[in-house]
C-alpha cells in the first residue's frame, strides 16, 4: 500500500471518528458528513427552468434511450 493511500486511509478514520464525537458541536459533525457524503456520491445538482420559462428535455443515451422509447 503506498505511502499516500495508507495517510488518506487514516485521516478519512480520524474524520470518522471526529463526526461521531458528540463532544464535537453538532453543526460540525454534521457539516462533516456533509462532506464525506458529497466526496462519495457527489453534490447535488439542480435543473432550472429556461429564463422566461419553458420546457426542459431530458436526452437519454445508450441502455437509456432504447428503455425510453
């Protein structure tokens, strides 16, 4: 195991263990599963209508397509 994996792997352990503190305020932890969650199934995006309105498509591709036709 490299030098930088076993270092992500500990710190990632610490972060763990720092948001289940309770002695830890309870917007931090929260803050910090926050994050972990984001780091593994990224941000959440948001899809806004066109200015002034308007219809918003979705193009499916690949598997997707065939399926929603």
């Amino acid at each position: 195991m490299s030098k930088l994996k076993k270092s992500a792997d500990e710190a990632f352990a610490k972060i763990l263990e720092f948001a289940a503190d309770e002695s830890v305020g309870e917007k931090t932890r929260l803050d910090l599963y926050k994050w972990i969650c984001e780091m593994y199934y990224g941000k959440p995006g948001s899809a806004r209508a066109p200015e002034g309105g308007g219809i918003i498509r979705t193009k499916f591709e690949g598997e997707l397509d065939k399926w929603s036709n």
